[in-house]
C-alpha cells in the first residue's frame, strides 16, 4: 500500500512538472464522457418529466383563469347591451310622448296573465296615479290595449290581440272605417265585415278612429298584411299585424285626455291649492 501511494505522488509529481500524462488523461476523458452522459440521462429526463408536468399545470391552470375572465366579460357585456336596449326603448317612448297632443303617465310592465288564453298584463301604475278603467295603453310603436281593472298601486290591462277585444279603426290611405278585433296571436288582428268592393290593401296603416268614445283618435294600431277575396265568403279575409310590440314592451304609456287628467290626484291637489 505504501510503495501503491509513493508511486501515485510520484506520477502526480511528475504530470505536474512534465504535462507527461495529459495524452493519457485526454483519452481517459473521450473514454469515460461517454459513461458519465449515459449515467446522466435518468436524472436529466426526470427533471425534463418534472418541468413538463409543472408547465401543464401552469397552462391548465392560466387557461381556466381565462375562461374565468372570458365568462365574465361576456356576462357584462351581454348586460350593457341589455341596459343599452333598454334605454334606447325609453328613448323611443320618451320621443313618442313628446310627439302626443295628450298627457300621459309612462309605467312599467310588471307581470303577464300565465293563462295563455287571456293576453292580459299588469303595470305598477293604479287609481293612486289617476288610473281609470278603460284607458288607452301604448308604447312607442302603437296602442296596446287597455285598463280593465284597478287597485290602487297596479292595474290590469287587456290587450288589442286578446279574442274579446276590439278596436274602431280607420284606413289611413282611404280613411274607410272598420273594426279591428284580436284573434288570440300576438302578432295578428282580424278585420270585421270587410266588403270585397272596399278600398283596403296590404301595407295599408290602421289608426284608431275614435268612435265609441274609448280610444282617441289617430294612434296606429296596425299594418294590414292580408287581403283575400273569397267567392264563397260574403266578406273579404283581412288581417293585420299589430303596430305596437305587445310580446316585448316592457314601458308603456297611460293615455289622459283633459276631462280624466282634471280627476287625477295631483290635478286636485293642485286646484285645492289655488
């Protein structure tokens, strides 16, 4: 063991002084590089295996923070455009106001009859604002219906498509007079009685015409969109769709004339005060 050590010291001592080994080492080193990859390569994959499994995490979890984001994003946008269509709604309802030579009171639909036989709706507007029985309803576009029944904070309003309701209406284009009577579909109103020979055509615009003292006069109700002509049938078929969106309207307006805004609480109050 001795001479094993004094021998080593003395190559040592040699390689050092000489550089006698070095073509030695260098061949060891292409030898032994070889062994040193190989006995490497388990724990270089394990590392790689590691940051893979850690980069798929990382992207798992950065995607499911972007659909997070991305949900809610679309749920407020698809909320501005609601608030957004919603006051471009009071906007045309406004403007339609501002065009009536009547008063009005505008309200908000508040609920729907479930019955699918009545088409009946309720606002939050009652006899507390001066609401009375048989008032016109209309929203931007055309007449709705009108009050039925009150309670002091609510009303209940039937519609114009309804099968009991009908409307006085007049041809805007010919001004012939007829009745516009609900059939039951929202988006359909029947003419009563309509002679074959009579001046009526698709396209035409149905106003109210005023008669009977319920409706007043010149609010569209709708747009003539058939007329057939039936040899067998003594009057013509005619339907309309109606002007007003009455499956959409969410603010609607009150229509007063002066004698019913004279009867509302803040007219009286305002003459009890003068």
């Amino acid at each position: 063991m001795l001479g094993f050590c004094i021998l080593s010291f003395a190559l040592i001592m040699v390689d050092h002084l000489s550089g006698y080994l070095d073509d030695i080492r260098a061949g060891l080193t292409i030898v032994v590089t070889p062994v040193l990859v190989a006995a490497d390569i388990p724990g270089r994959e394990a590392r790689e295996i590691r940051e893979i499994f850690s980069s798929r995490n990382e992207m798992r979890n950065y995607i499911e923070i972007l659909e997070q984001e991305r949900t809610l994003l679309k749920a407020k946008t698809e909320k501005m455009a609601a608030l957004t269509a919603e006051n471009n709604r009071l906007r045309d309802l406004l403007g339609s106001a501002a065009k009536l030579q009547d008063n009005v009171l505008v309200a908000e639909l508040i609920g729907v009859d479930p019955d699918p036989e009545k088409h009946e709706i309720i606002i939050d507007k009652g006899s507390g604002d001066g609401v009375f029985v048989g008032q016109p309803l209309l929203d931007a576009q055309g007449l709705m219906g009108q009050v039925i029944s009150l309670s002091y904070f609510t009303s209940r309003v039937l519609l114009i498509s309804d099968h009991s309701h009908s409307v006085p209406v007049q041809v805007s284009r010919s001004n012939l007079r007829l009745i516009a009577q609900g059939t039951g579909v929202t988006n359909q109103l029947e003419l009563m009685h309509v002679q074959d020979t009579a001046d009526i055509r698709p396209g035409d615009l149905l106003v109210s015409s005023g008669l009977g003292n319920r409706f007043p006069v010149g609010y569209p109700v709708g747009v003539v969109n058939k007329v057939e002509h039936d040899p067998g049938r003594p009057f013509a078929l005619v339907t309309a769709v109606p002007s007003a969106l009455l499956d959409r309207s969410r603010h609607v307006l009150l229509v007063f004339t002066e004698e019913k805004l004279a009867r509302t609480p803040e007219a009286r109050r305002n003459g009890s005060g003068g």
